[in-house]
C-alpha cells in the first residue's frame, strides 16, 4: 500500500509539473508576439544577420554592396534606430572595401610650400618639367571619378612613375610613399610609360635636321676641336631577372667597379647630343650581345645605311667600329708616327 500511494503521489507531481511548463510556453509565446519590432533583433541575432547577409548578396547588386562598405567601413558605431530605417542589423559588420593608407609624403611634396630643391631631389625634375609632363599625359592617364571612390589624381600617378623611374625603389615601399596599393602602384607604372613612350616619345627623341645638325656640329667643335660630330654614342645595360628562356643570352658579361657579381640584362645604346638630351635610342637586345652587333641592329645603322649619314660623325667608345660616320678610339696606345 505504502509504494502504491508513493507512486500515485509522484504521478501527481509529474502532471503538475507538466502542466506548469505547457503554461510557461503559451506564457513565452504571448511575451515574443507582444515584443516591440526593434527589440525582435536582440532576441533572434543569428536569424537576422543571416537574412542581412542574404540580402546583401541578393537583394543588392555588387557594386551597391561594395560602395556601402567604403561609405560604412567599420559600420559597429551605427545606432539601432538608423539601422532599423535602412533595414540593416545593428551587430553586422562591414568589410573594409578600401584599405586606410597614409598619403602624408605625397601631399607634403605636392604642396606650394615644398622646397623646389627637395622636389628636384626627390624626382630627379624641377617642378616645371614635372608640370609639364602632367600637362602632356593627362589626356591619356586621367580616369573618371566612380561611385566607389574617387580617381586617383593626374600629378599623383605621375609621380609613381616618375619616382620608381628615378629612385628604382622597390613597388612594396612606393606604395606606403604614396598611400596607394602595390598593384596599383604597378599599373600606373606601366600607364604612364605607355603614355610617354606613345605621346612624348615621337615629340621629343628626334634626330636632328639638316638645320639641326648644323648648330650641334657647332657646339660639338667649340667643346672638342673635332669637327662635324652630331651626337656621343654609349651602350648601357640595365638589369633584370633572369628569363626562363635563352638564359645564357641574357648574361652581362660587362663587369664594373660596381658589378662583379653574376647578372642578367639588357641593352640601352643611346645618342646624345651637345646638351646631353638623347636623340636616338635602341632597347632591348640581350645582355651578352657585344656593342657593336647592337649598333649592327638599330635604326642608327639603318638611316646610315641609307645615306642619312653623310657629312656627320658620331663618337663612341672602343668597342664601337671605326666607319666612315663613327669615330672609335685607336685600340692599340701607340699612335702611326707623322710624317713631316
């Protein structure tokens, strides 16, 4: 009997307590119907954030989705109610859709207060010529304003160019000098050399005219006693990485005080005149490829071929022929005795 009412007791209190849960859900239910819309969010987090993201990626299109993140950027100091009003959730964060970079240097030097001399330090120009490059390529490397961000300015892109021209600094540090990122830093590289080479290149590498001519034979004579020289001639050779193909033609065999160490490159021979502006040029042929067979293969070799060279001298170094337009040095010390 005594087990008997036992289990009668403990039947009766598990009914009781069944039915005080069953109250406590309709309880729970009739509180989250009454709950203010505003409140919904710190109740069900993962649910709306869910359906934030799903609208991002659906309900918008990219470029809305990624101009809102660079207006946004860290998004967690928004209000609750303005976040209601745009139908976003107060908890989601937002990517950074442009990275915070320091443009301090590039605004110091761009300044009207920087001094000309540390410009022309900095850039290897005064800020004329700088200015007038600008001028000459903003036609072809200027860009249109977007909605995500703003170009980056004319003067600015050349100045990338201009630097790593000059200073031959690593891309990874010209893009903390310039608040900008490394592909782009590279990208403009690229821009505004296309642009020199296609706008300025045809303007200002000329070989000069009959008319020319005439004055450089002038000032060449009064500086060397040599008459009828038009321009210097000198191969240079600038260094790259080493190619995957016909590695051994790349190999500068021209060592230096400078370069004892094994290097790969290619060759720069270029004519000046008087005033050391350059009026003819020839890039690219492989690093161990002598002088005289790069003067073999240019447009120099060429228009003398054609008779453009007759009347005019052209002075080189030793390892340049000696012809009937190139002076070359005598190779050997002792000169032929004049005969009187």
């Amino acid at each position: 009997m005594p087990k008997t009412a036992n289990r009668r007791r403990k039947r009766g209190a598990d009914e009781e307590d069944a039915a005080d849960g069953s109250a406590n859900k309709r309880s729970a239910t009739s509180v989250l119907t009454s709950l203010d819309v505003n409140d919904a969010p710190r109740l069900e987090l993962p649910l709306f954030q869910l359906n934030g993201r799903h609208s991002d990626r659906h309900g918008q299109g990219g470029e809305e989705e990624e101009e809102e993140e660079e207006v946004t950027g860290g998004g967690g100091g928004s209000s609750a109610p303005a976040a209601a009003a745009s139908g976003q959730s107060p908890h989601q964060q937002r990517r950074l859709w442009v990275k915070d970079r320091s443009r301090a240097w590039w605004e110091q030097c761009s300044s009207a207060d920087y001094p000309e001399a540390d410009f022309r330090a900095a850039f290897r120009m005064g800020r004329a010529t700088f200015a007038m490059l600008c001028d000459a390529l903003g036609a072809a490397v200027a860009k249109e304003d977007t909605a995500l961000r703003a170009a980056i300015p004319v003067r600015q892109r050349v100045a990338v160019c201009v630097w790593r021209l000059a200073t031959g600094e690593p891309l990874r540090l010209v893009s903390k000098r310039f608040g900008l990122g490394i592909s782009t830093c590279h990208k403009l590289v690229l821009e505004v050399c296309a642009a020199i080479r296609n706008l300025l290149m045809p303007r200002f590498l000329r070989w000069p005219d009959a008319a020319a001519a005439g004055g450089f034979k002038a000032r060449f004579q009064a500086d060397s006693g040599i008459p009828g020289v038009v321009g210097a001639i000198y191969t240079t050779h600038i260094p790259i990485i080493a190619p995957k193909v016909s590695v051994a033609a790349y190999f500068n065999r021209r060592h230096t005080e400078r370069n004892h160490k094994t290097s790969y490159s290619i060759t720069l021979q270029g004519v000046v005149g008087p005033d050391g502006a350059f009026t003819d040029v020839c890039i690219g042929w492989p690093g161990s490829m002598p002088d005289d067979q790069v003067l073999d293969r240019s447009a120099l070799q060429q228009r003398a071929a054609a008779g453009m060279m007759a009347g005019s001298w052209v002075v080189g170094g030793a390892s340049y022929p000696l012809t009937d337009w190139v002076l070359a040095p005598y190779a050997q010390p002792n000169l032929t005795k004049i005969i009187s």
